[in-house]
C-alpha cells in the first residue's frame, strides 16, 4: 500500500503528513529518517482506528513544502493540494468521528495518569515558549487550541470545559454554517491559508504529537502498564 507523503522542511529538518492517513505523521532530522519511520507510523495509527491490515506499506513524495518556520519543534502551515478539495457529506462525517475518537481517547489517557503535575521529563524550551513536560501543561496545551484552530476557518469556538466538549461544540457552530463542505481556503493568522480538511488533519495531528509525549513521558515517570497504551505508540 502507497503513503502518499507530503514533505515538510526547513533545511534537513522534516516533517512526513501521510496524506492518506489523515493525522498521521514522522519527524526526522532528514528526510530518509522521516522516511524510515513511515511504515511504523501508520502500523500504530491503523492499530488506533481498529483497521490494521497485513499489506506492506511503501512511503512516496507527493508533495513538498519548503518551510521557514521551526520545523524541529514541529512548527508547520503546509496546506495540502488534497485539502483545497471540496468534502462530501459522508467523507465529513468519517473525518469528524476519527478527530472526536482522537479527543476521547487524549481524554481518557490524560485522566488515567496518577499524578498530572509530575514528570522526570527535563525543561526545554523552543519557538512557542517552553515545551509542556507535566501531563496537565500537555494536556491544557492540546486542549486550548480547539478556539484557534475553529477560529481559522471563521468558526467562533472556545476551549471551555474538556477537549471532548469543547470540540463537538465547536462542530456544532460549523455545521450551521451554510455550505461548509465547500472547504472554503481562508487566509488566517500569519498569512497561513487553512481550510476545514486541514482544521479537521491538524486536529488528529495535535492529538497525536501529545499523546505521544504524553504516553512515554508517563512510562519514563511512573513505569510501564500505568496507563493504557490507547494510541498504540512504540515506547
């Protein structure tokens, strides 16, 4: 099976979006090693949907951005070719369900950590300010930016209450919105164009970027088996 890579870099610092994987994605301090952990990536991400098959998965360059921004620190505003296309309504349907999985699970393996405020994780900063270590800074970071990325594509959202709630709200406002499965491109904050499929990709992305820091910050901190393995992560 072909994943059809869109690569973003900024020099050898690379970012891999599997473009018919939606979310899913490696980072690499050069394109071949983002390559390499392409197959592994998908194995986890299809072992999250339920949907893992036995065919042999042969990444390809579909697409190219090259990037600006801080690439190492998993800073991006590639929008795909892909998602300039307009959404059907069951296509919609699919993709809202797989970024609300992808919020109740964050949830559940947030809530499953014994202690939210300790991490043996060390404090590191880069472009944004300081990179959250405890499970509640990454939890919070996840969560607050439900507005913002709604907000892109002119949909007045909020980040109140958990990451579940505050997401299905923010669906809610969309879906009043007349013609959203146009995928209207908007040009938002720093001139970065986004598009619903793109609000609805950077979703399960985000998602996935933190759980997996998540995750293994819990095995390092507490111990392997404290908290259920939900996203199917290597550790």
């Amino acid at each position: 099976m072909k994943i059809r890579c869109v690569w973003e870099h900024n020099g050898n610092d690379s970012i891999l979006y599997a473009e018919n994987f939606i979310g899913a994605f490696t980072r690499g301090a050069s394109k071949d090693l983002a390559i390499q952990k392409m197959p592994s990536e998908i194995k986890s991400y299809l072992m999250w949907k339920g949907s893992l098959t036995t065919d042999i998965f042969e990444p390809e360059i579909v697409e190219e951005k090259h990037s600006e921004l801080t690439i190492s620190d998993a800073d991006s505003d590639v929008l795909f070719d892909e998602e300039r296309k307009e959404l059907s309504a069951s296509e919609y349907a699919d993709l809202k369900l797989l970024v609300l999985k992808s919020a109740h699970d964050f949830l559940t393996l947030y809530q499953a950590i014994p202690d939210k405020d300790k991490s043996c994780l060390p404090v590191r900063a880069t472009f944004y300010g300081l990179v959250p270590r405890t499970a509640f800074e990454m939890y919070e970071h996840t969560k607050n930016v439900n507005d913002y990325y709604f907000g892109e594509i002119g949909v007045a959202a909020d980040h109140e209450g958990d990451i579940v709630k505050c997401r299905e709200r923010g669906f809610a406002v969309l879906e009043n919105q007349p013609d959203f499965l146009k995928n209207t491109v908007y040009l938002g904050s720093y001139d970065e164009e986004w598009s619903l499929r793109k609000v609805l990709r950077r979703f399960i992305w985000h998602d996935r970027i933190h759980a997996k820091a998540m995750y293994r910050m819990t095995v390092k901190t507490f111990g392997s088996n404290v908290v259920p393995n939900i996203f199917q992560f290597d550790t």
